[in-house]
DNA sequence: GCATGGCTATCTACCAGTTGATAGGCTTTC
DNA sequence: GAAAGCCTATCAACTGGTAGATAGCCATGC
C-alpha cells in the first residue's frame, strides 16, 4: 500500500529535524514538502508538540525493528551491524541521528518530546548491556553507555568536520576498545 | 573593568544556544537578557551570523586558555583535567557543550559558524593527538576522535537523559579504555 | 573657556516576512 | 448523512533587520 499522508509528513519532518533541528523545522516547509497546505498538517498533528512525540515514537519504533533483525551470535558481528546502522543514517541520507539533536535541543523542546528521546537512548543502552552481560564483557554498564555516546558524538563531529570517513574511525576505535582483536 | 555590553550578550547568547540551539535564540530574547532593546544588540552584532561567529569564536578561545593550563606531565591525570572541563559545563551551568549544539544544528546554520565550530573540534582533536603521542598511546588519531566523540555525544545522551552521573560514567570508560589501571 | 563636530551606544518606531494555530467551507467516500 | 481530508482565509505573536532621533563623551581649535 502506498504511504498514507501522515507517513509523508513524518518523513518530510524526518528529514528536516535531522538535518536542521526541530526548532528550525515549520508546519509551512513541511506542507511545501508533501504537497498540501499547512492547515492541512494540523489536521493530522494539532500541535507541534504532537508532531515531534509522533516523530521521535517513530523513528524509536523502526530503530528498535532493525535492531531486533540483528544476529547477535557473535559480539564483533553484532557490534559491527550496530555500527552499520548509525553509519548508514549518516552516509546515505547525509543527516545525523533524530534524537541527537533533539536530544541536544532538549531544554528548549517541549517535555513529551524530551521523554520520548530519553527513551531512544534507554532502548540503545539496554540492548547494548543485554549483548555485553552475555558476552563477558567488562563493565557493562559503563561500556553500554560509551558506545551509545561516541557514536551519538561521533556523528556530530564528523559531519560537523565535513568528514564522513571520521565517523568510520570513531565507531572502529570504540568498537576496537570492547573486542581486542 | 566590568565586563562590555558586547560581552554581556555573548553571555546571554551563548546560555540560550546552548540550552535550546542557535535557531531558538533571538535578538529580543538577548536583549531582554541583558537590559537592552533589539536594535541595539544589533549595533553590535549587526546579523544573526556575526553573532554566531564571534560566540563560536570566543568559546574556543576561552576553551583554549583552559587547555593550555592542563599538566600535561602525566597522561592520567592530564585525562581527568581534560574531562573535568566538560564536567564542569555540564554540571556547573547544566547546559552541553556550545558546539556539540551547534554541530547538531550545522546543516541549518550560517556556514562561518559551521567553520568555526569544526575548528572547536579540531584543535580538541589536536591536543588530544598531541598527548597521546608524548604518551605512546596505540592508534592516537583513532583513539582522539573517539574521547572528542564520546564527550560530545556523552553530554547530549546525559543530559537529555537526566542524569548527570551519566557523563562521569561514560568519561571514565572512555578514559579506562586508554590507560590501564 | 568653550563651541564644534564626530563617535558611541542607546532609543523609538517601523517593516516585511514567518510562525503555530483556528474557523469554517468544500469535496469525496463510505 | 456523516466522516475524512483537504482547502481558503485569517489571526496574534514573533522574527531579523532598518531608519532616524537622541544623549553623552571626547578631542580639536579658536
């Protein structure tokens, strides 16, 4: 089936948020974006609050898909598909993670917004730490939430530096500090 | 002396931005920061990208005096200093890093402020580089993307994540996998 | 001593454009 | 006929930015 109009302005959004922030992002260039006029997106998310939790539910809920589609059988592979998923945001659609930078708006975004973000990252460090415990690797914990930062991190400096291949070498240098080859 | 009125909106600016992003902060909002009316704020920054750049500009600057005052003689506790400004930002002013903000933002800002912002992350880059050579630590380009990377990104999942206790977590392992203990 | 003139920093008042949001009307589909 | 999905038209508030006036300061020159 096609995608339904609600699906399309999630996208348009998507893609602006990602690669501009939610506060720069406008009910107008969203309208422009699918097609229909800026009414009209109201009619599918009365506030801009609304969209934002919409988006954020989303793209946590198709993260969590991919995820759950990874073979986890041996802890380089799995950590290498992870990778792979961060990396693919960053080098095909040229943009950054969503709750990077909702995540670093955060003080100036609407609360349900900041919740649902905050749920990103729980998820992310929660398969993490479920794949570590069950390879033996040292300080779970700590070491979940490491690999959640630097890639986090790693995207905003490498595309802030112009520099697709850093985030490459950011990802193999933290994945190299967990696996000793 | 007291500090400039120039000053004292850089102050506000850099609050605002870094609280809520570049794109969330406006002149009135500066202005009724520091006393004043917009049309004055622009007198002394007469665009919305002058003043991004001489903010960027002038955290780099205070960020480099800081690293300059680092002892550099041993590389744990050079380390810690190192991570200790990052702290500070974070827990003192509970706000993130301006230009882990504003390299999220990148693709919507002015592009002197992108340059000024990649050049934050490189002179980062470069200190780093520089005591990890003195050092011998293995892979010191690698591994001084990854402690830039992970600091950033660090800020942004604690911080959103409501939990400053995060940062020092991810700090420390970020520190653990160079040196030993 | 003091008038002249330029400079700095602020003001009031305004502009055109954009923002999120609402009210009410028009089709199409079931 | 009613619900869904879109429209036009409009709103008040806010945006970055400009024009022109005003007040104080400080040097120059008579």
């Amino acid at each position: 089936m096609p995608p339904t109009m609600k699906d399309k302005i999630l996208d348009a959004a998507e893609k602006r948020v990602r690669g501009a922030g939610f506060s720069a992002m406008s009910f107008r260039d969203l309208a422009s974006d699918v097609g229909i006029k800026s009414a009209s997106v109201h009619y599918h998310f009365p506030t801009k609050p609304d969209l934002g939790e919409a988006l954020v539910d989303r793209y946590t809920s198709q993260f969590k898909e991919h995820l759950e589609q990874i073979d986890t059988a041996s802890l380089k592979t799995a950590l290498d598909s992870y990778v792979a998923l961060y990396s693919q945001a960053l080098v095909l659609d040229e943009t950054i993670c969503l709750c990077a930078i909702m995540g670093a708006e955060a003080i100036g975004l609407p609360k349900n917004v900041n919740q649902k973000t905050k749920a990103f990252f729980k998820m992310n460090r929660m398969w993490l730490l479920d794949l570590f415990q069950r390879n033996g690797v040292q300080n779970p914990e700590d070491t979940s939430c490491l690999i959640v930062a630097a890639l986090e991190g790693g995207m905003i400096v490498a595309s802030s530096s112009d520099d697709r291949a850093m985030f490459d070498q950011i990802a193999k240098a933290a994945i190299r500090s967990i696996v000793t080859i």
